[in-house]
C-alpha cells in the first residue's frame, strides 16, 4: 500500500502506501470465483505476516505486521487495519499502525497513520558528498489522506501530515558534518490537495488499468512546523494483461520540492537504495517490472528502473546524479479475493547499494 513515497523521513507517507501498497487475468478469475469451500486462511479476516529487510545501511531488520481485514459493502473495495514493527541488527526501531479504508460503495476512501522510528544510519557517502557519516534519528509522524469520488474513475481530496524529527551525529565530527550539510532536527505540518484517477481493476494485486497521483503538501510554520517549503508529486502507473496470467507494469514518478529543508528534499525511491541517502531539490524515474504468473497463488517478478535527481548544481547529464537498478523477486498470494501478497525480492541498485526485502503487496 504505498501512500506518499516521500523520503525516510516522512516514512509515514512511506508505510502507508507499505505508496501500503500493498497479476494476471487468472488470478483475478480466482479471486472472483471463490466458494465456499475457500481455505480457512482465507475465510479468516486476519492477517499475520513476517517483515524482512537487509541493506548496507540498516543492516538486517526483522518483524512482523498484523491486521484486520473487512468488506463495508459489496462494492467497496478491502479494508485493512493494521499494525506492524521491526528491529534491525543496527539498534533501530520501526513501527506504527495505519487503517487504508473504501466504503460508501467506494465512493470514499481514507488511509490514516501513525508511526515511531528510532533509526541508526552509518552512511559511506552522505548525500553523495563522499562523506561518511553516523547519525541517530527519532521520527514521530502522524498522516492521513482521504478521497471522494466526484466522477467515474476520478477522486478529489485533502492530505494532513505532522512530524517531529530528531536527528544527531554520534561524533563530533558527524555532528559537523550534518551542521555543514544543513541537516537539523525539526517539526513540520503540513496540507495538501489530491487528484486521483483509479482505473484499476485491483488496488493490491492489479492486472490492467491505471492510476494517476497528482497532490502537494504545503509545509508550515502556521501549522506547527518550523520551516515553509512545498513538495509536489505526480505519479503514473499503467498494467497490461499478456499471456495466460501475466502483467507488465510500468511507473512513471516525479517528485518536487521548493525551497526545502536538505534532510526532505525529493529522495530516489527505487527499491536497492536507502530513502534518503541521495536526494535534490526534485527527483524523477521511471521503472518496468514484468509479473509472472507461475501457478494459481505464485508469480515472480523481474524489474528495472532508473532515477535522477536534479536541480540546483545537479543535473541529469552527470552520472553521479543518475541511479539505475534492477532486480527479481517470488510472490505468494496469502489472500486472493482480496488481493494479499507476500513479496520477497532483491534489488540492485549503483555499487555498494543493495537490498533484499519481504513485504506484504508489490512495488507498485
């Protein structure tokens, strides 16, 4: 379910989406023929499902995520209330609980979210400055975005974000390097539109159709920040149906950002890189990931990407700023009529990045 794929330091934004975000026509058929008969685990409105991450940078994490499914009509889409943590082998500490909400014969939908993290980050080259670096985070955030359908496909809305965010090197000369590069703990509030077109025939397991995010955030100091900045976010996803059961998804993402604090600029969001180890003032890519579909609850994935970050001294012609990365990945879907995946994949980003990830739901 990926909400806003904003940087780690609104990883709210981030689980919420967990972009939560949380194929193939065969699958889709499964989904919508089921009887009686279904397995318990799928007549059973609970979820309960291992979280795994390794990367250079956090090291090896390790939790789980635990919710509540439910239907409030026929027409509306799953709901799914949930809660999840992880500890990682670096001391740190993710967790939170959110509720991604349809009803009103889905013509209402509302993602909320709150979320703690404690996160210890031992970077090689900070923000691609070639300086390393080691800093403790604390993260408190809360979000929430809700939608209502005006026409056909098409929904209007409004989005809320508050955060406190502490952050400190764990020596002095990481302490300098961070009062050098203008990154400090600070709060932020902030509003925003939502223009969203959802022609999806399925929001966690889609096989054709399309989606279309157009929304911003106004960060203010009246809204109980510290700073004045803007980020604005289109985002493009498109799925074609091919074969017997598969799916080529692509996704287009543009990310701005105005006159923002450094630690919340726009960062790269491929998977095989770190969010917010490298960002700019705005950032775009473009991936394709090919979805497979090997039996009646498998498929696996194959993806490639490419993203940039631009703006100010950077620019895409230079390689430093660009960051390709590709990968493959298996899939189980725990729950087929409402579309509940089990995800491991590993990504390659630009040496020395990496990352190897089980997670409810696909990329994208």
């Amino acid at each position: 379910m990926k909400f806003l794929r904003s940087h780690r330091h609104n990883a709210a934004l981030l689980i919420v989406p967990i972009t939560i975000g949380l194929a193939g026509a065969s699958v889709s058929a499964i989904a919508q023929t089921e009887t009686p008969a279904a397995p318990l685990e799928e007549r059973s409105p609970w979820l309960l499902a291992p979280v795994f991450n390794v990367n250079p940078k956090l090291g090896t994490s390790l939790g789980a995520l635990g919710g509540y499914l439910h239907y409030y009509d026929e027409k509306s889409r799953p709901s799914i209330f949930a809660v999840t943590g992880q500890y990682t082998s670096t001391d740190s500490i993710v967790a939170g609980g959110f509720a991604k909400t349809s009803f009103d014969e889905d013509r209402q939908r509302l993602i909320a979210g709150l979320m703690y993290g404690y996160i210890k980050n031992d970077y090689s080259d900070y923000l691609g400055t070639g300086v390393p670096l080691k800093s403790n985070a604390e993260l408190h955030s809360t979000i929430a975005r809700y939608l209502y359908r005006v026409k056909d496909a098409w929904f209007v809305g409004v989005q809320g974000i508050y955060q406190n965010f502490a952050i400190g090197g764990e020596t002095a000369f990481d302490q300098q390097v961070l009062d050098i590069l203008g990154v400090k703990p600070y709060k932020s509030g902030g509003l925003g539109f939502v223009i969203y077109g959802d022609t999806r025939d399925s929001e966690n397991i889609p096989t054709r159709g399309g989606l279309l995010s157009l929304n911003n955030m106004a960060y203010r100091e009246s809204l109980g920040g510290q700073d004045d900045f803007d980020v604005y976010r289109l985002d493009i996803r498109y799925f074609i149906e091919h074969g017997k059961g598969n799916v080529f998804a692509i996704r287009q993402l543009n990310h701005f950002t105005d006159n923002a604090p450094t630690q919340v600029q726009a960062p790269v969001q491929l998977r095989g890189y770190k969010l917010g180890q490298y960002n700019g003032d705005y950032m775009s890519s473009i991936e394709g990931e090919e979805r497979l579909r090997l039996g009646e609850r498998w498929t696996a994935t194959i993806f490639a990407g490419v993203a940039c970050t631009y703006g100010g001294d950077k620019d895409c012609s230079d390689s430093a700023n660009v960051y390709p990365a590709a990968g493959t990945g298996i899939q189980y879907i725990l729950k087929p009529k409402e579309g509940i995946v089990m995800n491991l994949e590993y990504a390659q980003g630009k040496a020395p990045n990496y990352g190897v990830y089980l997670k409810m739901g696909y990329a994208f």
